[in-house]
C-alpha cells in the first residue's frame, strides 16, 4: 500500500512487497519444514501416527508457503485492478 500511495502502478507494488516479503517468509518457512523432518521420517514407536501427522503439515505448509509466495501478490493485482475498473466505471 506504500508504493500505491506514493504513485507506483500495481504491478510495480506488487513486485516491490513480494521481494521486501520473501525473504522473511521463506526463511520462517523453511525453519518449520525442517523442523517437521523428523516426524516425516520417523522411526520407532507411534511410527505410523508420527509420519501422517509430519507429512500432513509438512506438505500443508510447503502448499501454503507457495501460494504466499505467488498467489497472493496475483491477487492483490487482480482486486486492484477491478478495484480501477469500478472506479472508473462510477
């Protein structure tokens, strides 16, 4: 919204809060996955409840972090866009 404010066009913010975003977001993402690793690929007791359960919020998140990533810069273009069109319209 800061870059709208200062005059940029849509698709500029979008591009410019997804590179000042990623970052952070992949990194706090890619600690919780890691973190999951060993119940994806465990061992022992509970084997079985501990792998559906790790693989379930490991691929969970791995969709979530790529929809962050890509779906939701998209989105905001697209709302801003008919966002323009309404205005222009009224």
């Amino acid at each position: 919204m800061d870059q709208r404010a200062r005059g940029a066009a849509v698709d500029e913010a979008a591009v410019a809060g997804a590179r000042m975003r990623i970052r952070p977001v992949l990194m706090t993402s890619l600690a919780f996955v890691l973190g999951l690793l060993p119940l994806v690929i465990a061992s022992g007791a509970a084997t079985l409840t501990r792998r559906d359960v790790g693989t379930a919020v490991f691929g969970g998140m791995i969709a979530a972090t790529s929809l962050g990533v890509f779906l939701i810069p998209l989105l905001y273009v697209v709302i801003e866009r008919m966002r323009a069109l309404r205005l222009r319209r009224a």
